[in-house]
C-alpha cells in the first residue's frame, strides 16, 4: 500500500481490517512514508505492527559539485532517502529513486526511478511509492517458488534476514536534518530473501507437505517462526 497520513485516535477500524487480512494469510507491505521529519510509529498504516514497513533508498551514486562549499560532497547509492521516513519498526528499505545530486548551491534534487505509467510509455517517479512495489515483488517471487501460502510473519523474516549489507546500510545523508534512527536495516535483496527461506535455520517444524517449485526446503526441518504454511 502506498497510502499514508498521521495517526489518530480513530485508526481502529484502519487496523483492524489490516490485521484481518494478515490473519488470512496475506502479506500487507505499506510504504513508511514520506515525510522525513517523523518516524512510522506516527504514520499509519506503516506505523501497524502486522505490516511489512518499507524505507526509501537511493539505487545509485548520485554526483555532486566540483566548486564551492559543496566542492566533493555526493550522496552514494544505499543511502537513505532525503524524504524517507523511517524508525524502529521498518522491516526493510529499498530504492524508491535512482540517485540524489547535489547542485553548487548545497541542494539536493531526486531523480525517479524509470517506470512505466498509464497510457504507456515511461516516466520517472521518486517516493516511497516506488520502494515498496519492490519488495511486494519480491513477496510474490517468494509466494510463486513455495507454490503454497506464507506466513506473513515468516515472510518479513526471510526478507529481513536476506537483506543485502544489514549493519550498513541504509547510510547517513551528509545533511544536518538527517536523524539516524537507530537501525541499519539494508536493502532489498531478491537472491537473499529466497535463500533465507531455502535456509534451514529458521523454522521449527519440517514441512508437511513438498514444494515442486523449490526441492531445496521439501523435507528440510526449519527452526524458529511458528505457523508457517496455510
């Protein structure tokens, strides 16, 4: 979902139809959102304990001025977005641009990720509406190679445990504003996500059942989340 807007007194009936979906069985992955200056536990639905929260990164190297104060100052690929929220309580983060510059005034400017838009063609977009498509993509991969249905849980746990450069990534923005919260949950990886839950270290039962379209989890005993499968 990539909807957002502040908390309120009156968001019980917003979680309560989120967490029944979950309870069925689907994974509900929401932008965080884009206002920088808060955190997702003052965002909703990001801010809702059953979804999959995702964080903006960039995708690549941004570049940056050779003159003036900024002389040599550039914004890297996997580093936070300038309008990400984020905060305890993001499962993940992932590009919702492709680079951040710096002008010779110190400015940053965001140049969108190439996507294709009603009516044909493409354009280019930034925003937490281009980061967490990523990883509903990534969701649905991993649903297609179970051939069956996921636990939400264990899924946010497969993508977290599967992310590239945790630790490290995001990094900081060279930014006075920029606040770090605290947790370096890295980037979106699709290889890393199917290979925790190829894994055999996260499970507690063995499957009941084969899945044809991955033979490395059949049989395998897995350690850790419980209700796994439908």
């Amino acid at each position: 979902m990539s909807l957002g807007r502040p908390a309120s007194s009156t968001d019980g009936p917003m979680e309560a139809a989120v967490n029944a979906v979950v309870a069925a069985g689907v994974t509900v992955v929401t932008s965080a959102g884009n206002p920088s200056s808060v955190e997702i536990s003052n965002q909703v639905p990001a801010g809702f304990e059953q979804v999959l929260a995702v964080a903006s990164t960039t995708a690549a190297d941004g570049v940056g001025p050779t003159k003036g104060r900024c002389s040599g100052l550039s914004i890297p690929a996997d580093s936070a977005s300038v309008f990400t929220t984020d905060g305890g309580g993001v499962v993940i983060s992932a590009p919702g641009e492709d680079q951040e510059n710096v002008n010779k005034g110190c400015f940053i400017s965001s140049v969108g990720i190439e996507s294709t838009q009603m009516g044909g063609g493409t354009t280019r977009m930034a925003g937490k509406s281009m980061s967490a498509p990523h990883v509903a993509g990534v969701v649905a991969l991993l649903s297609d190679q179970a051939n069956t249905g996921l636990d939400p849980t264990a899924v946010a746990g497969w993508i977290a445990s599967g992310a590239d450069l945790a630790g490290t990534v995001p990094l900081d923005l060279p930014i006075s504003s920029y606040s770090f919260d605290g947790t370096r949950e890295g980037v979106l990886s699709a290889q890393g996500a199917l290979n925790a839950m190829a894994g055999p270290f996260f499970f507690e039962r063995r499957l009941q059942r084969p899945l044809p379209r991955n033979p490395h989890t059949s049989g395998i005993t897995f350690r850790g989340w419980p209700r796994l499968f439908d």
